[in-house]
C-alpha cells in the first residue's frame, strides 16, 4: 500500500516534468524511507542584481548521521515546464559534519516569478533514493 501511495505522491509532485524525468525518478523510494534517517531539505536561491547568473543552495540536514555510503547523483530543478538537471560535476558538495550536507551551485537565471522544486537524487552501490524541497521561492540581491 504504502509503494502506491508513494507512486502517486511521486507523479503529482513531479507532473510537468519531461516523461523520461518522471519514469526514472519513479523508480526510486524516498531516501527517509531507504535509510531510516529523517532528513530535513532546505534550498535558497538567489540573483545578484550585479550579476547574471543565480546562485542555490540545497541543505540536507538530519539529527542522526547520514549515510556515508550515499553520493549526491544529480540535482533536478522543475520550474512549470521547465526542467534543469545539474550533475555531480556541477555541484560543489561541503559536509560539514556528519548531519549536515550543503550542495552549492551555479546556473543561469530562471525565472523570478516562479517557485521551483529541487529533487536531489542519490546513490550507493545498491540503490538510488531522492530527496524534495518544493516551493522554493528565488530570492534578488541588490547591490548597495
């Protein structure tokens, strides 16, 4: 009961999205689920009025350890219909501590007016889970 509920969970929050997206990310459980470890997702973005590109940043926090095993696979950014996959090699990743992961990256504006979803995906070596913060809103920095 609990992989149909999820299923359908999964398809509402990503509808809009390409469907070669949905199809791969419907396959994975939630990364809570897989690990035991409630993990709290946190994403800001920002654009500096000075500068044309936008910055984001994604905080995987948890009050137990997360899994040292796990890997950051790509960031996916769902903007309306649009969609932006950031991969690894995109992203700057700090832990710094073992509950406290920060994903850093950089990518050209989108749209101010529109709140995005972030779906970060991770892997081991045997299996793939996500994580979602919805809703977020894009912030405008403003030189003094």
């Amino acid at each position: 009961m609990k992989s149909y509920i999820l299923a359908g969970l999964l398809s509402i929050v990503l509808a809009g999205c390409s469907n070669g997206d949905r199809a791969e990310l419907g396959e994975f459980p939630n990364f809570s689920e897989v690990t035991g470890a409630e993990v709290e997702v946190t994403s800001n973005f920002w654009v500096d009025d000075t500068r044309s590109q936008m910055e984001g940043d994604v905080y995987l926090v948890s009050h137990a350890s997360l899994p040292a095993d796990y890997e950051i696979e790509k960031v996916i950014l769902y903007q309306g219909t649009n969609v932006t996959t950031l991969s690894k090699n995109q992203l700057d990743l700090d832990i710094s501590n073992e509950s406290l992961w920060e994903i850093h990256f950089q990518l050209n504006t989108l749209k101010l007016s529109s709140p995005i979803d972030v779906l970060v995906l991770l892997h081991n070596d045997r299996e793939k889970a996500w994580l979602i913060d919805k809703n977020v809103s894009i912030d405008r920095v403003t030189g003094s």
